[in-house]
C-alpha cells in the first residue's frame, strides 16, 4: 500500500547572537550540515523546507496564547 507521511519538526534554540539574522543563520548551517551528511534525510524522508525565525524570549513564546488573548 502506498501512503504518504507528512511530518513538521518543531524546536527552539537558544544561544547568544549578534542580530536575529546571525542566529538564523547559524540555525540553518547547522541543519543544512546535517542534511549534507545525511542525504537519505531528502531522498528517503523527503525533506523539501527549512524555515525558522528568531525573536527574543517571552516575546513570541506562546503564539497561541497570544492570539486567543487578543480576542
């Protein structure tokens, strides 16, 4: 039986960063050196995004919580 598995992988890096674009991008170099390591992470799992974006903490934390606040 064919089937298809759509996956999201969620996590939260915390680290010391010069600006929001510098801990992005060490974010994304370091996923990207593991997906470089590990090509059946594409070919197999069929990894197609990379998509992360900084804030500072206890502003963003909790988006849901945020928004069912606002109305």
């Amino acid at each position: 039986m064919q089937v298809k598995v759509h996956w999201i992988i969620d996590g939260v890096a915390e680290m010391e960063a010069e600006s929001f674009d510098a801990a992005e991008k060490h974010i994304e170099d370091t996923i990207r050196g593991l997906i470089s390591d590990k090509p059946e992470l594409i070919d197999k799992l069929g990894a197609r995004a990379i998509q992360g974006k900084a804030y500072l903490p206890g502003s963003e934390d909790d988006i849901d919580v945020t928004e069912s606040s606002d109305g």
